[in-house]
C-alpha cells in the first residue's frame, strides 16, 4: 500500500470532523458544544496527518494542499459557523453576527499565504487551528459553566458579552495575516534551552487547565501569543 494514503486517510478525517461541526452548527445549534468538541477532534487528526507523514516519510506537495483545505473547513469555516450561533445568541440585530464571516475569509488568506512561503520553525501570524480552539473553548465554557472548585469566575457572563465576542472574532481573525512571528510547537528535540519558551507554554497550559478546566482555553491561546511576540522580539534585539 502507497505510504501516502495513510496520512491523507487521517487528513480525511479532519475534514469530516470540520463538516459535521458544521452540519451541527447550522441544523442543531442548541448543542452547540457538540460542535466544538468535533472541532477539537478535527485538530487531533490534523496533529496526527502531520505526524505521519513525517514518521512514513510520506510527505507530498499533494498532502500538503489537501491538509490546507481540510484547515479551512475545520478551522476556517467550523468556528466561521460557531460564532455565527454565538453572536446571533447574543443580540437583536440581524446583521451583528455576520462579523464572523472575517473568519473564514481571513483563514483562506493565511493558508494560502502559508502554502507559497516556508513557515516550519515558526508562523507569520496567528495558526488557524489557534483561532478556531478559541473560537470553539467558548460553547464547552458556556455549558459547562462550574470552571474551578478554586476560583469562582461567573464564565458564562465573560462569554455572552456581545462585544467580547466581536471584539475577539476581529482581533485573532486580522492576527491571522499579520507578519507577527508566532511560535511553533513542533519539538525537534527534547533539550530546555532550544525548548524553553515551549516548555513554559506546556507548564503553564497545565496549571490554567487544572484550575481553571474550559476557561483556560482562551487564556492558553492569549498566552501563546504573548510568549511568542517576547520571544521573537527578545530574537530580534539580539541580532
């Protein structure tokens, strides 16, 4: 059997994981979670496609394009739809959540942006699978409201604001083509000081979810961020 069929089998599968989200949001936007968690599953075979592909040697320019657009069916128009539903929820005015649709139009963008340059060390701009884990952390935190034994945060407030979630849809969606150098998370190797400011991410990744469970999500991606624009930067004064 052809090695290559193996990941793109998995690419497959994202892409089916994306359209369900999809089929969800639109047909049965009251479980709208069910829909983020298919979203959350369709960045796990996106991870996987990746790391087959490397392990087989079976990477092609043709997993390459079809891996494109499975991101932007799952990570592009999946949470396009989700924050459709978010916004429509969250107000009277009829044309208010169309704002989503920046998403998927800028998400086309960046991954075709990615597809003509060499992004393998790290990204310009925001990754769409980081906007779409957002995007998607915020239906799970609405339904699932009690965050933290620890901390009392009334989450669901944070995340019915209408303008928090216009104001977060616009922000990530114009990092998404901007020349911000973002980290990427793919380890060559395991040694910290090649690896520090990923090791930091993953720490503090697990400490906001032990305390804060869904909420962490979008605090994780706002980390990410932030590590990423110190890290760069520190980069670039050295030089």
């Amino acid at each position: 059997m052809n090695k290559i069929i193996i990941p793109n089998a998995v690419t497959s599968l994202n892409i089916i994981s994306g359209t369900l989200a999809i089929l969800v949001s639109l047909r049965y936007p009251e479980y709208l979670y069910v829909a983020s968690i298919l979203v959350f599953l369709a960045s796990v075979f996106d991870f996987f496609d990746g790391f087959l592909a490397r392990l087989l040697n079976a990477q092609s320019e043709f997993g390459k394009q079809m891996d494109s657009l499975s991101d932007l069916v799952s990570f592009g128009l999946a949470p396009t739809f989700i924050m459709f539903n978010l916004i429509q929820n969250a107000t009277t005015n009829p044309y208010l959540p169309y704002i989503s649709f920046i998403i998927v139009v800028l998400s086309a963008i960046r991954l075709a942006i990615f597809n003509i340059t060499n992004q393998k060390d790290s990204f310009n701009g925001l990754p769409t699978p980081a906007l779409a884990i957002f995007v998607v952390s915020i239906p799970l935190i609405l339904k699932f409201p009690q965050i933290s034994h620890i901390i009392n945060i009334d989450s669901v407030f944070i995340f019915e604001n209408l303008w928090i979630l216009i104001s977060s849809t616009l922000i990530l969606s114009i990092l998404l083509v901007t020349n911000i150098k973002m980290l990427s998370l793919k380890f060559k190797n395991f040694k910290f000081q090649e690896n520090r400011i990923r090791y930091i991410l993953l720490i503090i990744s697990v400490l906001l979810l032990i305390v804060f469970v869904w909420l962490a999500i979008p605090f994780i991606i706002i980390v990410y961020i932030f590590l990423s624009v110190l890290e760069f930067n520190q980069k670039k004064q050295k030089k």
